[in-house]
C-alpha cells in the first residue's frame, strides 16, 4: 500500500495538476531540491522513487538528472498515467512494504510522503534502505508542523489515513537501520505558497523542525 491509495477517488489528472499551480509548483520545486541535495546522483546512478503517484517527481528528476528512473506505486491507474507523460522512466507495480528488488538494487532511493500512508512506515522504510546501495531521501508528513495542527490532526482531512511522525521519533527509528552520515531535516512551514510563505522559508531555512516536510537523508552502510 502507498500513497496513492490514499487519493483512489482523486483523477490522476488533477492530482498531477495541483503541480501546475503557483502553490502546487512551489511546494514540490522546494522538495525536489532537498532530494537532490540529500541523493546527488552521478551519472551511471540508477534511482527508484517508491510510491510515485502521478509520477511528477519522478519525471522532474529525470529531467534535471538524465537519469532513467524506476517508479513504483500501488495504483495502476495513476501508474498508468505516469507512464502516459514520461516515456524515459520505467513504472511499475509494486508494494512499498514488500518491494520486487534484490538487495542494493538501486544506487538511490527516494519517496515523497508515501510512505506514511502505509501501515507500517518503519517498515516501508527498513525496505527502502534494503534496495538501495548508496543513498536514500525520505519524505514523510511531521507532525510538529503548523498544517497538523490546522488539519492533520481533525477527522474528515485530505490527511486521514496518514501516520504523521515527529522528526525525534525519525531519527530513532533511523538509528536502528543500516545507515550513516543520518540528517533530519524540514521544510514548507506555511503550505500556502504565498510570497509570505517563500518569504518565511527562506528565513527558517534549516533552522527549525516544524515544517511540514519532514525527510530523512542518509548514506546506507556498505
């Protein structure tokens, strides 16, 4: 189960659309730019993104990287869709909790809050760092954060069904994986995408832990 099982109801276009917006585009050209920063891959580099949804991450990255992408989501309809807009990556159906990989299959892994839409995000985690061989960037919901507060937490949200994870409970978790070199970091503290909102990230930038975006990078243990 991913994330996009959570947005069944949503049309594939429309979810990929909210990226299209001056909000939607903001937000994920904030997160895009820790992933790159938290993986930079090299050329050679082979990247899974798991829990792709729509697969707009997956594809700005193989455009900014030139590197061939795997995508794998839960949903083939949004699957499907994915594949509809990027012929250069590779999409395909798979479990986050029970990935079709060997080990160390991928130079790079990366998810965009997926993962806390499964059952068992530890687990979906401890999968991650199993297929990767280098790096991994993880993106996950915190709920430290002003939008937790304001919807996260209340019955009914866009949100139901999410685990939100504070930044202390990542990084204990993490310190029990395979891994080295562990940051926590946060971003997008007001979701809005207003200019006070750019105004507000440039501002906090690496300074505090209440942003909504919370992402576990981490080199993985030869």
């Amino acid at each position: 189960m991913t994330k996009s099982s959570r947005f069944k109801n949503i049309p594939a276009e429309l979810y990929d659309g909210w990226y299209e917006t001056p909000s939607g585009n903001w937000t994920g050209t904030v997160e895009l730019g820790l992933v790159l920063d938290a993986l930079k891959p090299a050329e050679g580099d082979s990247i899974l993104d798991i829990g792709c949804g729509t697969g707009w991450f997956t594809r700005q990255l193989g455009k900014l990287t030139g590197i061939c992408l795997t995508g794998v989501d839960i949903d083939t309809n949004w699957l499907a869709y994915a594949q509809s807009r990027d012929s250069a990556s590779r999409y395909c159906q798979a479990d986050a909790l029970s990935l079709p990989f060997e080990d160390k299959r991928f130079s790079h892994v990366l998810s965009i809050t997926a993962l806390c839409f499964t059952p068992d995000w530890k687990r979906a985690i401890a999968e991650a760092v199993r297929v990767a061989e280098k790096r991994i960037a993880i993106g996950l919901l915190n709920r430290n954060s002003l939008l937790w507060w304001k919807k996260g937490r209340k019955p009914g949200s866009a949100f139901d069904g999410a685990e939100w994870i504070t930044p202390s409970e990542l990084m204990e978790m993490a310190s029990m994986l395979p891994l080295e070199d562990i940051r926590i970091s946060t971003a997008i503290y007001l979701p809005s995408g207003s200019g006070l909102a750019q105004v507000t990230e440039r501002m906090l930038k690496n300074r505090l832990d209440f942003g909504l975006f919370l992402l576990l990078s981490a080199a993985v243990n030869p």
